[in-house]
RNA sequence: GGGCGGCUAGCUCAGCGGUAGAGCGUCUCGUUUACACCGAGAGGGUCGGGGGUUCGAUUCCCUCGCCGCCCACCA
C-alpha cells in the first residue's frame, strides 16, 4: 500500500542513485538511434547551484529525458568551467581574509596551486547540486575548461587563428581593471549612469593669440557680439586627464575656431605646448565647441591622435595612479585624487571658468566594480569581424535558430558592429598564452627584445620555429625571466633563451569551444564524428553575447558546422515582485532549500510551467506550493487506484475496451499524448506543463475517477475489470508523459506499481515514450461523456445557488428530451444520481411543480427541491440566465444581420453563428417560461 | 542616441483574426471510504490610450503613453 504522501527526501538520493548506477544517463549505443545533446552552459567549477541554474537545467533536463524516451542516443554532456577572474577574486579575497600574503608576494606557482587547492575542496559541490536537482547527464564525459584535453584545444585554436591572421598581437587602448591590474572585454564593461560635473578649463593660447569669440546672440541664434579671447574653453568630466593632453579639437566648419587651426594651447600646470587641430569629432554644439584630446586615456580622443599625428603620452600606472609622465608633484597620485588636486588648482590659478553639473555615464568593471580606465596595452586579439560573417549567415539562412526568434535581433545587431576581441588577461588562472617572445633581427624593430613572437602548441613546436628565424647557430632555450640574449663579438646572436607570454585568455576563450572540445576535438574521436553538432543549447540571454555568438564563430570556423541546430534562451528567474534575486536586497530563493521543502519534482513542474517565452519569471513559493500539491494529487489518484485493484493487465488493449468512460478517457489520454509531445519538440515547456496538469488533475482526477466509482463498486464484473485495466493504463501512461518534468514521483510510482500486476523491470526513465493511434479518440463517447459532465455541473450549480443541502437528494425530471438524451439518461442513471446527489431522475412531458429549472441542450432539466426555494433568489437566478441569452441573441443577430459578414465570413463561422443564436433564443425561450409561472406562483 | 520586450480578472501569466482563459487569492458551501497539499459552487476583465486595415481586432498595421532590459566613445 502507498503512503498517504510522497516523501521526496527519501526517495529522490535512492532513485538517482538507481538511475546513475543503471547506466540510463549515457546515450544509446544503438548505431540507428538518431541522436539529441545538449551541452550544458558549464557552470563556475567553484560555484554553487542558483535559482537560474534551476531554472536553465531542468529545462535541459526535461528536453534530455523527453528525447531518451523517445529512443533517440539522448546525451547531455556535463562539465565546468574554470571562470577566470571570479574564481581568481574568490580565492585572492579568502587570501586575504585568513590573513595571508596576497597573490603578487606569493608568486605565480604558488597562488596558482592555491586556486587547484580551492577547486579541489569546494569544485564537486554544483555538480552534486546539480544530481540533486535530478539532472541526467552522462556524468562519465564529464569535462572541466582547464582539463588536458581543453587545454589542447585551446592551444591549437590559438594557433590556427594565428596562422591565419585571424589572432594577433596589437598596441591599442583597452578597458583597463586597474583592480584586477587586467585589460577586459567590452563586455565586461558595465556603463553605470552617476552624478559628476563638466569642469569647463579655459587653456590660453601660445604665442600670443587671440580671437573674437561671439557672446551676444539675435533671435536667429547669429552673433551680434564678440569678445577678444586669448584662450580656448574646454570642457571634461575628467580633469585628471588633462596631464595627458596633447591637442585640442575644433570641428573644421567651427566659424569660432576657425582661425585658431594650427595654432597652440600652453597646457596649464604641464605647460607643454600642444596644437589646435581640426577634427570631425568636435561637436560644435556641445560644450564650447572645443575638446581636450587625450590619445592615451580616450577611445575617440585616440581616433582624433592618430588622425592628427599627436603624441601619445600614457599618464597613469596599472594601478591607475598618476605615472612619471606628470609633473613631480603629481606622481604617485591616485586618479581620482588627481582629480581634486586640478581642480582646485585651476580655481586657483584661474583657469576654471565652469563647473557644470552632470550626470553621465561611466564605465564599470563588472567584476570589480571600479572604475574603467582607457590604457595603452599590447594585448591578443581575435579577428571577430571577419569570424562573425559566417556566424551571421548562420542564423541569418536557419542553420541555428533562436527560440524565442526574436532574440536572433539581438544576436544580429552585436555581431553586425562586432569589435575586434581582446583575449588576453593579465591574470594567473586560466589557459597561458602559447606565444614566446624571442629578440627581432630586424634592426628597425624598437623593442629588440620582445618584438619577435613565436606561437605554438608545445614547447618543441616553438622552438623548431624559433630555429627557423635564427639559423642553426644559435643556441635556443626557454626562460622564466627576461628573455635572454647572447652575442658573440661580432654582435651576432649565439644564443636565445626565449620567454612565455605572461598572461592567459579570457575565460569565455574556451569556452567558445565547448560544443567541439568537450566531444574530444582535435582528435577524432567517435563522440565528435556522431554527436557534432549538437541539437539544442539551453541558456539565458545574458550570455547571447558572452558565449552564444563566440561559440557559433568557433564552431563554424573549427567544424564548418553549426555547433547548435537550436538556441533556447530561457528568462530571467526574479522575485514574485520582479526584483532581480541579490543576497544584498536578501530575496534569494534558494533552489536546494526549496527542494528540501517542497520535493525536487514541485521545483522542476514551477520551472518547466513558468518558462513561457520572453518574459522574466517572478517566483513565488507559493507557485511551488501549488505544484507540489499536484504531486500528492497524482500520488493520491495511484492511491485510489491501487485501493481498488487497478491493477496493469497482461495483454490489455485499449482499443477494446466498451464502457463509454473507458472509450472517453482512452481519447483523452490520446489527445494529451499528442499535446505534451507536440510541445516538448517545440519546445513549448509551459503548454507541455498546462497539457499535463489538467489532464491529471481536471480530466483524471476529477471526472475519470469520479465517474469510475459507481463501476468499481458495482457487480458488473466485466465492466469492473475493464475499468480496472482502463485506469491502470492511463495512469501509466500519465507517469510517462510526466516523467521527464516530475521524474522522482513518476520513477517512484512505476516502481511501486510495478509490483502488482504482471511482472516488469526497469525504471521508468527508460521506458518508451507512448504513441497513441488518433483512432482511439471516440467521438460518440466524447458527446456522452460531455453531456454527463455537463448536466452534473448545472444541478451541482443550481443546488449551490438555491443553497440545496448536499444531504438533500431530490428528483430530476427531463423534459423535451431527444431519444438519444433518453439513452444516455438510462446508461448513466446510476452515476447521475451519485455525482449529483440525486434521488432519481426520470423524463416527463412537464416540470413538476415547484421545481428549478435549467437549460440541458435540447432538454429542460428541472430539480425538484421546493422546500428550499427562496423566490426572490429564484427570479434573480432566472432573470439573470435570460439577459446573459437576450445579449448573446443580440450580438449575434447584428452579426447574422450584416449582409457583409454572410458574404465575406467562411461558412462555418456563419453556420456556427446560426446555431449559436438558435440555442441562446430556445434556452431563453426555456427560461423565460419558467419565470412567467414564477410570477403567477408569487 | 539606437534597439528589444511588456502592458489581458486583485496577483502571476496563457491566448494572438471569429462566443475573453488558467493558477493563486477572494466569497459561499462541504469531515460523500484517493486526496483539506481536498471537493463543489460563485464573483471578478470596455484585453494601456487613440487611429487604421477587415464582414469581424485582445489578436494585424500606425501612433502615443507608461514599465523593464540591452547596446552606444564619460565635452
């Protein structure tokens, strides 16, 4: 006998167990099984499981379970990912916090061993959260970003890109992390809106200039007077810049400054002489006209640089402190000190004409949070232009497509105006750069000892093309140092001790190869040849850009395929009040708390349920709740069943069975079939949800059950035994239809149920996923069944409006019934009067007198329940009934009415329309009788 | 500045060209031998505003208004 409820906790740790030592999560071996993967979006090997991931994997897992039902070599392949500057901050701030020595005086060994040390200790917990969660992946092709094999491949695409000129070495501005002390992508930059000032600084001219400035303005906005000016206004929202000024924009068609092109600014404080140019970049119509240019520490002020031919003068430290580039007073200062200090100087000196209140956008790391500085670097970067074009035509002509669709706009727009991909960080963990630098022999080259780069993916490698460029007489070696040079006395190299690029790539650099990498790629192996590309990838818009772009770039790029024929973004998960789910704001909903609670299975149905398209997901327990209590429904309806024998019948086919509710719930069982796996394939996650939800709650449980009783308590044995058979099958097939969205509660069921009956083995999760010929939905039972349900449903409503006591049983009387009603009267008496709490029911010519009536199709019903009328309700009930027709009748007169609509509308609607009107006039017709005697009673 | 999404019952959301739906909440009734994590019933919406297309618009188009998000070089 079942429990009374299901018990999550104890069934979930043993079920999963059963399936993972089963062997049921790797794909089928069939050679003919189609296959279906999908790799995970790995997670942060030191992370723990959030509510997004909830969300993301069981969506996953509900797609992977579906499509291994359906025979197909489902596989979902694991792993983690080793997530770069997080996982380097997390372990430098526990550093910090045991009060050690941070990672610059422990050295890059050490801190490195530290991080493996760290991933050790805390790297099994979101996979184990993960098993929790129910999650089937094949945990034995579990990959990590930083194991041997990924390491390999990221070696060898470094390579190959940069052989072929897709991956190179530039001297450009980056966004520079002065916290982490690395160069980061655009992406990592957040733009934050803050409140901060334009100080306007009026820089006076060299040599003596001067010009007439306007100061007075007619209506038509032109000058009517002018001042003599010997100096140009300039306006910044940082002045700590100025330092690094080496020119001063004005736009070439600037009337005002039309004559101060070429001449120059004696920049305060530096008193550095620096020209006036012309440039498209100055906006006339902001600020002054007039802008500082600052090529080391601007991104549009190093456009204006290079077109001007201006010096580029670096001012700050990687710390972003004033460098040695300033004047003495002002080195070693922090930016934004540096800031004050100007500031106060031009107020001082005179020099600061404006101060202007603003509130304007400033970049953010979005891992450190501080400030972003433009920095002069030499960093790698990936030829993302010319990668993307593929990766455009791609989703552009189908190969992959979004679900939603419309977020391929979104994928479109960022690859159209792509930048090129800074790869490189100044980080410790990660993937090392396979580059080493080695002295250039040409003697134009400035930097003679770093300019020459050799790119391999082993040290061999390297050197054979080292000795290649240096000739066979020079002694090649590696060094950890500087790099190392020998010259005999001629000035001719004798030996070489080549150095390794310091820095790592960008975590999202590996992972741009996870559909390929992780299968085994660059070897050819049997994984890659059968499961590339992959079928669906799951994963949320946030990393559209991040990750879904990059590896369609690899993808098409190393494979020449798709590396996803599919790309589901699911939403955002968010408080029940929308509010993004923070530890600071304290609205964090943990998933693995709410599983201890509620069942595995609640979490799962609230997710597979709330994942409609495009919208946040505003979680409430409350939800979850709701959809735990559908499990004990489910629970419950087994507990019937097996209560009254339903037991699996050996041999039993459905398409035999007589009983009108056994035809009836056969094509309702059919019908849902068809739904959930039409929505499973789309995917359509929250249709399969609502599909399933009311067939077992509102259709099984509520009526089949229901209308079961009388049969299962009667002594018509045959019937009886096809009831039986009938109930155990549909019940069946429910717990494989839900098993992919609720596997715990479903596995558990049919186990249970497993040991009654004839025999069976196995678990559920590999059992076949049912395909039901449409040719069991009876339509004749459908009409029966419809007719029963609705007659229950109108006594059930007119005893709870004439507040009839349910121990009340009176009489029903049909008047004006068809012959087929009269049937159906007759088979289903029994169950009429038990669902409606009847004392009989029988036809007649007239309504008894004193009884209620209501409308039945083609009949009138009538319950004869005087003693509990109260007249006044009565007269408000009918009256209420008729005007609900009167607007019916007249809506739809107006419609039929319309010469238009019969002749532009499509038949049936019109034919439907007829009807409709035919119906609402009779049952009006009906009810309006029934007042008339009301009144002559009252 | 550019783009995307949303605005449907008190709340959360389906529907997306032919009679407005669900869950939760609310109200009324109910200890009928699966289930009170339950059952029965009820109330509740001019589908953000305004135009247009159409025989017909919550559904398609335009426009406006809010709300949210993304991108954009911080004079």
């Amino acid at each position: 006998m079942l429990d009374k409820t299901f018990d999550p906790k104890a069934v979930e740790p043993r079920l999963y167990a059963a399936w993972e030592a089963s062997g049921a999560f790797k794909p089928s071996e069939d050679p003919n099984a189609e296959p279906f993967v999908i790799v995970i979006p790995p997670p942060n090997v030191t992370g723990s499981l959030h509510i997004g991931h909830a969300l993301n994997n069981t969506l996953q897992d509900v797609l992977t379970r579906f499509h291994r039902m359906r025979g197909k070599a489902a596989l979902w392949l694991p792993g983690t990912d080793h997530a770069g500057i997080a996982t380097q901050m997390v372990v430098e701030r526990q550093l910090a916090a045991a009060g050690n020595i941070g990672r610059r005086e422990m050295g890059r060994e050490a801190f490195v061993e530290k991080i493996w040390e760290w991933k050790a200790e805390s790297g099994g917990t979101i996979v184990n959260q993960l098993r929790r969660l129910g999650a089937s992946c094949d945990w034995s092709r579990e990959r990590f970003t930083l194991d041997e094999g990924l390491s390999a491949a990221v070696r060898k695409v470094f390579v190959q890109l940069y052989k072929q000129n897709l991956l190179y070495r530039d001297k450009r501005l980056v966004n520079w992390d002065p916290q982490f002390q690395t160069a980061i992508s655009d992406l990592e930059v957040e733009q934050k809106e803050v409140d901060g000032f334009y100080w306007h600084f009026a820089y006076p001219l060299a040599d003596g200039v001067t010009y007439q400035h306007p100061v007075a303005f007619d209506e038509d906005g032109k000058a009517t007077a002018h001042e003599t000016r010997d100096y140009i206004v300039v306006a910044t929202t940082r002045p700590e810049t100025m330092l690094g000024d080496t020119g001063v924009a004005v736009h070439p068609t600037d009337e005002r400054y039309k004559d101060l092109v070429g001449k120059f600014v004696t920049l305060p404080i530096v008193g550095r002489r620096i020209p006036i140019v012309a440039d498209d970049y100055a906006d006339p119509t902001k600020g002054s006209g007039a802008v500082k240019i600052t090529p080391a520490h601007d991104f549009n002020d190093f456009g204006v640089g290079k077109r001007a031919g201006l010096a580029v003068i670096n001012i700050l430290t990687v710390e972003a402190k004033l460098n040695d580039s300033v004047p003495a007073d002002y080195v070693g200062m922090d930016r934004f000190v540096a800031r004050k200090a100007i500031v106060a100087r031009a107020e001082e000196e005179g020099w600061l004409k404006e101060i202007e209140k603003t509130k304007h956008m400033v970049p953010h790391g979005d891992r450190s949070g501080v400030v972003i500085e433009p920095f002069l670097t030499d960093q790698w970067y990936v030829d993302a232009k010319t990668l993307a074009q593929p990766a455009l035509k791609a989703v552009e002509n189908g190969d992959t497509v979004f679900e939603p669709r419309h977020w391929e706009k979104t994928y479109f727009e960022w690859l159209r105006n792509i930048e090129p991909w800074c790869v490189s960080r100044q980080l410790w963990w990660g993937h090392r750069i396979p580059a080493w630098f080695g002295p250039s022999t040409d003697p134009n080259d400035k930097d003679q000892f770093t300019s020459k780069i050799f790119v391999g993916e082993t040290e061999e490698d390297v050197l054979a093309e080292a000795a290649a460029y240096y000739g066979p007489k020079v002694q090649l070696g590696f060094t950890d140092g500087l790099v190392f040079v020998d010259r005999n006395e001629q000035g001719e190299l004798t030996r070489v001790d080549l150095k390794r690029d310091e820095d790592v790539l960008d975590t999202w650099f590996s992972s741009a190869l996870w559909p390929f990498s992780t299968l085994g790629w660059p070897e050819k192996t049997e994984d890659l040849a059968r499961f590339y590309p992959t079928s669906t990838l799951v994963t949320g818009f946030d990393i559209i850009f991040f990750w879904v772009a990059r590896m369609m770039m690899m993808g098409l790029h190393f494979m020449g395929e798709v590396p996803f024929k599919q790309v589901f973004i699911n939403a955002l998960v968010r408080d029940e009040k929308g509010a993004k789910m923070s530890k600071s704001k304290g609205n964090v909903m943990d998933p693995l708390v709410l599983i201890d609670e509620l069942g595995c299975d609640a979490v799962r149905f609230t997710m597979t349920a709330m994942s409609g398209q495009a919208r946040d997901i505003k979680l409430s327990k409350q939800r979850i709740e709701g959809y735990r209590n559908f499990g004990t429904k489910l629970w419950n309806a087994s507990r019937f069943a097996q209560m009254n024998e339903c037991v699996r019948v050996e041999g039993f086919d459905p398409a035999t069975v007589q009983q009108p509710i056994n035809k009836w719930i056969r094509g309702e069982t059919v019908k849902t079939v068809a739904e959930v796996t039409r929505a499973l394939e789309a995917p359509e996650f929250d249709a399969a949800a609502t599909a399933l939800y009311k067939f077992i709650w509102n259709v099984f449980c509520d009526w089949y059950l229901e209308l079961a009783k009388p049969i299962l308590n009667g002594d018509d044995a045959a019937a009886k035994a096809e009831t039986r058979a009938t109930a155990a099958w549909a019940l069946d097939v429910s717990l494989k239809l839900l098993h992919p969205v609720m596997p715990f509660i479903t596995e558990e069921l049919w186990d249970k149920t497993a040991e009654f009956g004839p025999a069976r083995d196995g678990l559920l999760i590999v059992e076949k996923w049912p395909q039901l010929p449409e040719t069991w939905i009876d339509a004749e039972a459908e009409a029966e069944i419809g007719w029963l349900v609705e007659t229950v449903g109108e006594i059930r409503s007119v005893r709870a409006e004439m507040n009839v006591p349910p121990s009340a049983k009176p009489p029903l009387t049909l008047i004006g019934a068809s012959a087929e009603t009269k049937a159906r009267l007759a088979r289903h008496r029994d169950l009429l009067l038990t669902l409606a709490r009847l004392d009989s029911a029988r036809e007649a010519e007239a309504a008894p007198a004193g009884a209620v009536p209501f409308v039945l199709g083609e009949a009138t019903g009538a319950l004869a329940i005087a003693e509990f009328i109260d007249l006044a309700a009565e007269k408000a009930r009918l009256t209420k009934e008729i005007a609900g027709h009167a607007g019916e009748i007249d809506k739809t007169n107006k419609k039929l009415g319309n010469p238009d609509f019969l002749a532009r509308a499509k038949e049936e609607v019109v034919a439907e329309n007829r009807e409709r009107l035919a119906e609402a006039e009779a049952a009006k017709a009906k009810l309006e009788a029934a007042l008339a005697r009301l009144a002559a009673v009252g």
